[in-house]
C-alpha cells in the first residue's frame, strides 16, 4: 500500500498534495510524532519542545471538565499546520517538536499524580526540551514548578502566573496541593526567587490571599494596572522583576481564566472583564523572548464550550511562544 493512502499521525504523512490533517488523522499536537516522555528518545530525535498532558481536575471546587483539556487542545490543533507564518518558522523543522502524551493520572490522589508528572517534566528537561503542559485545573502548575526547581544547577526559579485569581492559599480544607495553592506551593521553595501576578481581577480574591502576597513580596498587576498602564510598561517591569541574575529558569503560566469569559467560554472558573486573548499573546511573545524553561496552560473545561474557542486560545499562545522560541527575530506578523 503507497504511504499516501493513509493518515494516522505525524508529521506531513501523507500529505504531498493536501494537509489532510486539517481533517483527518489520530489526534496528537499539531499531528506531531508520538513520543514517551523518556530522556533518550527524546535525545534520540534532538527534541527542543514536547508537549505533555496533564488531566488532573481532583482538587477542583468549582466547575468541572479540565480533565478533558489536554485532549481538546489536540483537536483544536487541527485547524493549524506546522509553519507559523506569522514568525516565519516551521515548528517541527526548528524545535523537532513532538507530542509526550499524558500523564497517567491516580483519581483523587495528587502527591502520587504529581510525582508522576514531576518525573515525566523533567525528562524532557534533561533531554533539553522546553515542556509545553496542557491540563488539566489550577494545581497542574505545582509538579511544573517542582520540576524545574530541581533541576537548576547555578542560580533560582522564577514563576509568572497570569489567572484572574491570585491562587496563595495556604491550603484548602487542609489540602495544600489544591487548584487554589499553585503561587504559595511555588513561593515556598527553596530556590525561588521571584514570583509575578497578572491579571488579577474579580470578587473571587480572599484578603488571606492578598496578604500572603504582600508578605512573600509578590509582584502583582491587576486588570486594572494593566488597563492603566498599558501591556508594554507591565511586561517590562515583569522582565526587570524575574531575569536576573539570581534566576536560573523561569515558568511561565496561563489559567485560561485571566481571558474575559466571551473569549474562552470553555472554562471551570469563568470572570467577566479580563484580558482579551490579543493582550494575552503579545504577554507571552514579550516573556518568551527572554526565555522561558516551561509553559503551563490550564482551566481548559471543554464541556461548556461547543465551539472549543478556549482550547483555541490555549492552542494560539502555545504556538506563539513556540514561535518566538524558534525564532525570536521573526516579525511577530504575516
């Protein structure tokens, strides 16, 4: 049988004469080749961006479907190719990027889970690749922030969070590895240095929370700040504030809720009066830029979003930090 009478998944299989996976074809990132989240096969194929799911929603209090995310998210995939025009740059010829699959969850168990997805991301960080993880609720960012703490060598983490809700609670119900803790879990370790909040906005922000930000010396620009200020002035003092030269790697993290919920109706914790999904991509453009170790994309919920638009959004600024990676003197534009 010729090679091009069949589509599963990977890379232009199959398509010398039309992209077929726009329509067609198991649904991996991009149609992007299967690979394990295991150090040597990822040397082996030179990899320098890997995609991980992580479907955790068990510590989620409000509405559910996050667990549906990572997959989603592959499907929305398939209303793009692998050249990003608007960067000049193929994906896969410039990063090698490939699709790790999910993280084998344990349902209702989140120090075994994370563990998991904590071996998973720093496999594809020693292997040299930048982790690209879909989840999943907001406590998806602990194992991530964990990860990479772990493995710096010389200096410090830093971690950009944009959420409309800050996320510093101690703990929930006596639960600390909860979807509301990711900041705190991150601003105790050992080697942080530097945390920043953006796009904090809403009713939903416990005073305990807003004290925790004061007393850890969190950076934090809310909704407002950036209204005033404008994106430009806020990124550069988010730049100023986290690469230094304390920090060794930095996380980057989007709770697709910081968007107003017109743009990303797919959502467990929906806020009205947020960023617009254009403010958003020209954040993580400006933040790539310097450099980023991880991306963290959650909230995800496609259960209420029949269009998928939120799992749209998140498959937009993954692929803009993809492209300003591989080549961050494109022009940003067609």
């Amino acid at each position: 049988m010729a090679h091009d009478s069949y589509l599963t998944y990977g890379k232009r299989e199959g398509q010398a004469d039309f992209p077929t996976h726009l329509i067609s074809g198991i649904p991996s990132f991009l149609k992007g080749d299967v690979v394990p989240p295991v150090t040597e096969k990822l040397k082996e194929k030179d990899v320098k961006a890997a995609v991980l799911g992580l479907p955790w929603e068990h510590t989620n209090t409000c509405r559910p479907g996050t667990s549906m995310g990572p997959r989603a998210i592959r499907c929305a995939t398939d209303h793009y190719i692998s050249h990003h025009g608007e960067f000049q740059v193929d994906l896969f010829d410039a990063l090698n990027l490939v699709d790790c699959g999910d993280v084998q969850i344990i349902p209702g168990n989140a120090r075994r889970t994370f563990d998991r997805a904590e071996d998973c991301i720093t496999n594809i960080v020693n292997a040299g690749a930048i982790p690209f993880i879909f989840g999943g609720d907001d406590s998806c960012p602990i194992p991530v922030t964990s990860a990479l703490s772990k493995t710096c060598s010389s200096g410090g983490l830093a971690y950009i969070h944009f959420d409309s809700h800050m996320d510093t609670a101690k703990d929930v119900g006596g639960e600390e590895l909860n979807h509301a803790c990711p900041v705190s879990r991150t601003a105790e370790l050992p080697n942080c240095e530097a945390v920043a909040l953006l796009g904090i906005n809403g009713a939903l922000n416990p005073p305990q929370e807003r004290k925790f930000v004061d007393e850890h010396g969190i950076l934090m620009f809310t909704i407002w700040d950036i209204e005033e200020q404008g994106v430009q002035a806020v990124a550069d003092q988010v730049i100023e504030h986290v690469w230094t030269d304390k920090v060794e790697k930095v996380v980057l993290h989007t709770d697709l809720d910081c968007m107003d919920q017109a743009f990303v109706p797919g959502i467990t914790t929906p806020e009205t009066g947020g960023m617009t999904p254009r403010e958003m991509i020209k954040f993580v453009r400006a933040f790539a830029k310097r450099g980023i170790d991880a991306y963290v994309i959650t909230e995800c919920s496609p259960v209420y979003d029949p269009a998928n638009n939120a799992a749209r959004v998140a498959v937009r600024l993954s692929m803009d930090v993809m492209g300003t990676i591989a080549n961050p003197s494109g022009k940003g534009r067609v």
